[in-house]
C-alpha cells in the first residue's frame, strides 16, 4: 500500500449563503459541512453515514468539486486540487469518480448504455470507436452485463442492473477513488448485497479506495474499514468499522446504531429513539450541535462546542462526556 492517501480532506467547509430581498442581500449561511477531516489510503473504504441533511453529499460533492469548497483542502494523491483551474483539474478527475443513488435518473434515457459507459472515454481522448467498443464490452462484462445488452437503453434494465452501468461508467477511467453517493439506497435488499459484493470484489482486484455515503449504519458495515459519523455538518465519531458497531462513545452513533438490526436474537440493542428531525442547518443549536435532541445533554452542552477528540488509538469522538 502507498504511503500517499489516495484522499486527504483537511477543514473542508461549504457554506451556502441564503439571499433574501430585491437585493438578493445574504441574511445567512446554511452551513452543509463545517470543517469535516479524514484520508483514505489505497484500497481502504470510509464509510460516512448520517441521517439525510447532515451535510454528507455535500461532502461528496465538493470533495469531487462538483461543487466549490468554501475553505479547507482535498488532496489526491498528495496533490491539493482545491486552487487548480478546471484544465489542471482534468487528470485528478479521471481518478475520482461518483456512483449515485438513483441509477435511472442518473444515466441518460436516450443514450444506450454502450454509449453511457463509453462516452467518458471518448471525452477523455479515446476517440478509436473500436478501441471504445472493446474497453466498453470488457466493462459490461466485469460488472455482471452481457455485452450483447450495449445496445440497449437504460429503461430495458432492472434498478440492480442500472446501477451497474453507473459503476461500470466510474470504472471506464481506471480511477484510484470512487465516491458512491448512496449507491444502493434504491435498490431491494438482496441486490443490494449483489451491489455492494461486486463493489468488494472491484477494490480488491483494483486496489481501489471507495468514500460510501449512506444514511444506514447497516449498509456501510459490511463495506468499510472505517466509519465516519455526521451530524449538521460536523465528524461526531471516526473509528474504525468494528469499535463503531461494538464501542460506539458518541449519543448519535448509540442512537444510529439502535435502529440496525441485530441477527443475532440473543443479542440485545438497547433501543434509543432519536426525537425529532435534525435541526436546520441555517441555523445550527449552539454548543454541541447534537443537544436539542442528546438524552445525555448538560449545561455545558448548550454553550460549548465539544473538538473532536482522540480516545484511544484511532477512535475520535466529540463530546463532552468522553
Ligand atoms: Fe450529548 Fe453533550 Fe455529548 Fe453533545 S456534548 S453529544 S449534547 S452529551
């Protein structure tokens, strides 16, 4: 394994400002992410998980610069690619893709999903049509597709099936990194381990790193080494995949973790109903972001931010308790 992460994201922040009035005057800032750290070396998958709203594809997407950061810096592969001018961004591109959610209203509906998986690499200089058709046969082939299917348009396929042609159009570039935004969430449960098995095997073959994004602490388990919680914009727990699921120190990552089920039935979860929704993020509560709704919550909770802290090797809470 490189000793380079393939991803190092420092203080990433992105802030959207909310206009009001004629003159369109900024009365605020919703504030997506606020300062989220973490790497992923070679081969390694992060899984950030959080309920919807608390800034994770978001977090996504400026990594990616779909969208431009507010501040903070994204290294690929040693390289920070927040200041470059979209021409010097171009080869960190092809190493970073995105899978999404929905696989249908991802993929073009009037191209065929020949055309879809190959049209990366003619935008990137493989202009021979043979050459493409080939490169993308091999694609339908190593995700599951028949090449004979090429030909066909996304609403001939099934959802699982979608869903590989948007992999095998994030795979066409030979990237080190692949952000799946939620990549299964529309899929029925035993595809979804269909997906998220091919996803396994696809890193292991390709040393590849994976940034997986997911409401559902359940989904990231079998996929990640390490888990990154969320909440209204801020990491709240960082540990690796086992000590989150049988240590886990923050109140959101117990009350996440109370709502995955157990197989085992001698095994007992201690059931924590989170209250309510999960404030807006124009204007966060003060202090510790998570207190309106922590059965924990103290004074102090109220007026001082919680740093996320290391407390044992590895494992990073924020709050004040730990
Ligand atoms: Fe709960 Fe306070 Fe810890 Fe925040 S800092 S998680 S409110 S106990």
């Amino acid at each position: 394994m490189s000793n380079v992460p393939v991803l190092e994201v420092k203080d990433l922040k992105k802030h959207f400002p909310v206009r009001k009035g004629l003159l369109r005057r900024t009365v605020g800032h919703v504030y997506a992410v606020d300062g989220i750290s973490f790497t992923i070396g070679e081969g390694e998958t992060l899984g950030l998980v959080g309920e919807s709203g608390c800034g994770k594809s978001t977090a996504g997407r400026a990594i990616l610069r779909l969208i431009e950061p507010t501040s903070g810096t994204v290294k690929v592969l040693g390289r920070d690619i927040a200041p470059l001018t979209k021409k010097e961004l171009r080869p960190y591109r092809q190493q970073m893709q995105i899978v999404f959610q929905d696989p249908f209203s991802s993929l073009n509906p009037r191209m065929t999903a020949g055309e879809i998986v190959g049209e990366p690499l003619y935008v990137h200089g493989i202009k021979g049509r043979k050459e493409r058709l080939d490169r993308v046969a091999a694609l339908f082939d190593r995700v599951g597709l028949r090449p004979a299917q090429m030909s066909n348009y996304p609403h001939q396929f099934s959802g699982g099936q979608r869903q590989r042609i948007g992999i095998a159009r994030a795979l066409a570039l030979g990237p080190k990194l692949i952000v799946g935004d939620e990549p299964v969430s529309a899929l029925d449960v035993s595809i979804q381990a269909q997906v998220i098995n091919l996803l396994q095997d696809l890193q292991r073959e390709r040393r590849l790193s994976y940034l997986f994004i997911s409401h559902n602490l359940a989904v990231v388990e079998h996929i990640s080494h390490r888990i990154a919680v969320m909440y209204l914009g801020r990491i709240v727990e960082h540990a690796d995949t086992r000590t989150i699921f049988t240590n886990p120190q923050h109140p959101y990552t117990e009350a996440l973790l109370s709502a995955v089920p157990v197989p085992d039935p001698a095994i007992k979860r201690q059931k924590r109903v989170l209250q309510g929704d999960v404030p807006s993020p124009v204007n966060p509560p003060s202090g510790c972001h998570f207190h309106t709704r922590c059965p924990y919550a103290v004074a102090r909770c109220k007026v001082e931010t919680p740093l996320l802290r290391e407390i044992a090797p590895g494992h990073h809470v924020s709050c004040h308790l730990r």
